[in-house]
C-alpha cells in the first residue's frame, strides 16, 4: 500500500491521502496546524457566504455549493486525528557519535581563537570579492553596451525588459513573504461576535440555503488574498496591482490575462508560477474529498477537485501547462494528455 507524504496510507489512486486532499480544498498542506486550519477556514467563510453575491444568482448559487465543499472538508479534517509533524528518521550511531562530539569553541586566552578568528575573516572576504567581482563585470559590460551606437540600438529595449521584470520578480517576492508572515501571525485571541456567529451558521447544515433577513447586517467585505472566479475589476487589482491593459472584458497583465463576464472574473490564462500563490480556484460545489481520478462524462468540478487550479480557465476548456481537457455542458468530452507537461490523472479502464 502506498503512502501519502503526510505518512497517512493512500486508499485509492492519486499521490494524496483523505486528509491531504481536504486540506487542499481549505488552501492548506499537509503539515497545516489545527491553528492554521481554523484560520483558513473562517476566511473561507466569509469568502464564499452566499449574500456576497446578491445581484448574481448563478455566482450565488456557486457560492453555496462551494460552502459545502468547504464545510465538508473543515468536519472531515477535525473528526480524524492531527497527524504528528517533522518524521524524522532515527539517527545512525555513527551520526550520534559526531552529535556528541564537543564543538570548540574560541575563548580568550585559547591559542586557537585567533586562528579561527582569522579563518572567518578570510571566508567572508573570498565571499565578499567574489561577488563584487562579478558585479563590476556586469556594470562595465552594461555601460560599454550602451555607449556604443551599434549595440544600443537592441541592448536598450532589452535592459528595460529586464529591469522590468526583476522590479516585478522582486515585487512578487515581497508580497509572498507578506503573505508566509501574515500566515505565521497569531490569531486574534477574542474573535468578534459576528464572525463566531457567521462561522456557526455556515458549519451548521441549513447555512447554504438559508437567506438573509430583511433586518440582517450585510457581512463585511473581506479582501481576497488570491484572484479567483467572481472577483471584481478592482478586487483584482487589489491582488495584482495595476494592469498592462485593461478593456470592459479582460485585464492584461505581463504574465496573465483575466477575463471578465457582466463585470467579474469568469476565467484567466496565467503563468503557472502564479497558482496557488496568486491564483487559486476551488470546486464550485460538494464532491468526494477521495477522489483521485477523472474520466469520460465528469464534471468540471471533478476535474478541478483532481487536477487542483488550471493555468487556462474557459467555460469549455481547462489547462493545466501544455495538458487540457475540454467540456461540453460542463462535462468531459476528451482530453489532451502532453507527458512533457503536468500530467493529467485520468481514471484508468
């Protein structure tokens, strides 16, 4: 029987455990923390509550059926036991052996310490000049390609490129490392009684269905860390900054490409260094968090529960890299499995 990373024995096809793949649809690994699981979850509460889409029945009623996916993974998660992190194998003797080894250290008066001292010092001046050499090599070759006529002329375009895409690069890491620290952040200790009584109605079984009263407070608007299907212009750009291009159906970005349906998001074309950092899609209704394989006639949503966030989202194909699987009526007509990309699990006959 094979085995899932987290340790967790794999029942059926797929590279995923029960609990894995739940934990997926909550936006979370297998090492996520009780703590971490409670955090995702009442964000993707407040995400998905139904009346965040009172003027679109149909993002409504995709809206509550991804409340129960939600649901569903949430009770499955916490009625099974957390499974222990950091399985470590155990140290050979020859390595506890070396463990127990004292390490010398420099004291004052210790013959060696000026030595070691010494030693430190010639490290990090080999390391200091072998990075500056280099970088005096590129600012030389920069400014000679520049100065001179006959390689200007393509050296120029090409070095705004470049510098164009470090600045996004390095624009992109900063807001992942926000993203890891905001994650790490501990939670608010004395949670808002509104949000404990959004999270009690969504996990209680009438919650998909039961609509807002006339008298009821509209929830809060909840800023999406990720674009994702039946997001706004502006939510958008809140998550991606400012576009290339922008027309009344699509927002061109330098790696990605949204487009837009009656004014929110309804499918994209993105690089794949964009999921799940940047760009994330859940099923859009209740499936089986055991499922590991699709076939002739699923359902989209299947699919997405199998093959996770598509680079390429259409209402009759979906990509993932150079793989695609196309639909009609929402369903699967055929595929096109390309090995030298991200293979598909498809249900073997």
């Amino acid at each position: 029987m094979t085995t899932c990373l987290c340790g967790n024995a794999i029942e059926q096809e797929g590279a995923f455990c029960a609990r894995c793949r739940a934990l997926r649809t909550l936006g979370l690994d297998s090492n996520a923390t009780k703590r971490d699981i409670e955090t995702n979850y009442r964000l993707l509460v407040k995400v998905w509550h139904p009346d965040r889409f009172p003027g679109d029945p149909k993002l409504k009623s995709a809206a509550e059926e991804t409340l129960k996916s939600i649901n569903a993974a949430y009770t499955y998660v916490r009625s099974i036991p957390e499974v222990k992190e950091h399985r470590r194998p155990k140290p050979s003797p020859a390595t506890q052996e070396v463990a127990m080894q004292p390490v010398h250290k420099a004291r004052s008066g210790d013959p060696l310490g000026p030595l070691l001292a010494s030693g430190i010092l010639v490290r990090c001046a080999i390391l200091i000049l072998g990075l500056a050499i280099p970088a005096l090599v590129l600012v030389g070759l920069d400014a000679w390609l520049s100065s001179d006529p006959t390689t200007a002329s393509f050296y120029g375009p090409f070095r705004s490129r470049l510098l164009l895409a470090m600045r996004t690069n390095v624009t992109e890491a900063e807001q992942g490392a926000e993203q890891a620290l905001h994650r790490f952040s501990p939670p608010n200790t004395a949670p808002s009684p509104q949000a404990d009584t959004e999270s009690s109605a969504a996990a209680s079984p009438n919650a998909s269905t039961a609509g807002a009263s006339a008298n009821s407070v509209p929830p809060p608007h909840i800023p999406m860390p990720y674009v994702t299907v039946g997001l706004t212009k502006d939510e958008v750009m809140t998550v991606m900054g400012p576009p290339v291009s922008s027309t009344a159906g699509t927002l061109t970005y330098r790696n990605a490409v949204f487009y837009l349906r009656k004014g929110v998001v309804a499918g994209w074309s993105v690089d794949p260094a964009l999921i799940p950092l940047r760009v994330k899609l859940w099923p859009q209704g209740h499936f089986d968090p055991r499922l590991t394989t699709f076939t002739i006639g699923s359902p989209k949503n299947d699919v997405i529960a199998v093959q996770g966030t598509p680079t390429m989202l259409s209402e009759d194909k979906l990509a993932y890299g150079g793989s695609e699987v196309f639909l009609e009526d929402g369903r699967v007509i055929g595929w096109n499995d390309n090995h030298a990309s991200q293979r598909l699990h498809i249900a073997s006959h």
